[in-house]
C-alpha cells in the first residue's frame, strides 16, 4: 500500500467537487499524489433495443465530456500543488475503483455519498457501501449534504471531527 497515493473516485454529481476538495486538501497536507478516477457504468439493458440515432449522445461525445469534467478535477488538486493523474473506465463501478485502488496501491480511498437512504439503497444499491464492503484499504466518505453546505456557505467555520475507520488506530 501507497500511503502517499490518495484516490479519489468522482461520478460527476454534485457532491464530487467536494470530494476533489477534500481528496486534495489531504493529499497537500500528507504530501501525497492524487489519482481521480470515473467509471462510467455501460447502459447495457438499452443495447441492441433501438436504433443508435435514437440515442443522442455518442461514445465520442461521451468521452468529451467526461475528459473536460475530469480536467476541472484536476484543476482543484493543481490549485493546492497536488500531483494529479486522472483516469477513465467503462465497467461496474465498484469493481472498478476496488481493483485501481489495489492496482496502484492507494493508500485512501474518497468518494461522496448521495444520501439516497436505506430503501433506495436496498433496491438499487450504494457505491460507497460497496466500496466500504470490499476495500482493503481506508475508504473517507464525503456525504452530499457537505457539498451543499460548502456551496451554501463559502466561508464557513471548518470543524475536525474524528472518525473512528477499524484497523487504524490515530492519536488526536
């Protein structure tokens, strides 16, 4: 494990530029580099059903657009002096971010939480509880209701709070 690899997992909602922010702030203060991934989940129940002229956005188009998001996440680690790579794949997600994070030997994971709630989750599933589940290594939770805080209240008093993550042990 990297302890100087932080790797941030972004889907693009709004609470993803709060991950990039704290993904940075803690790699600048650990003097850590940065990996920001997206996975971007194929529509595989549409495919072969209509023809493709009836779907708008292409795989090109698609592209585009996830690399000019990624290149503005990049651009908060930049700002703070952040060593940053970013990387795209088409796949299921939480596989995706368990086997970067293995593969480059993360020493942390960020991604946020939409705060879908218990049903939702039940029916259609939580990234982050997946990621949670299966990582091996320290996982930060960024919840969405931070983002809106942070958009709500730009100059807001910062406050620490100490989480307890088992297996690690931290002297406060």
């Amino acid at each position: 494990m990297n302890t100087k690899l932080v790797l941030a997992a972004v889907d693009f909602s709004p609470v993803s530029d709060e991950v990039c922010r704290v993904a940075a702030d803690l790699a600048a203060k650990i003097g850590a580099t940065a990996l920001i991934l997206h996975v971007s989940e194929p529509e595989v129940d549409y495919v072969g059903v209509a023809p493709p002229e009836l779907f708008p956005i292409t795989e090109d188009t698609a592209a585009k657009v996830i690399e000019g998001r990624l290149r503005a996440a990049r651009e908060i680690f930049e700002s703070r002096s952040v060593s940053t790579e970013v990387l795209h794949f088409w796949g299921p997600i939480v596989g995706t971010i368990i086997s970067e994070a293995e593969r480059t030997g993360a020493g942390m994971l960020v991604l946020g939480s939409h705060g879908h709630g218990a049903f939702y989750n039940l029916i259609v599933g939580s990234v982050a509880e997946g990621v949670i589940r299966h990582s091996k290594v320290p996982v930060l939770v960024v919840p969405s209701h931070a983002a809106e805080k942070v958009s709500s209240e730009e100059h807001a008093e910062t406050r620490q709070t100490a989480v307890p993550v088992q297996g690690v042990h931290a002297g406060v």
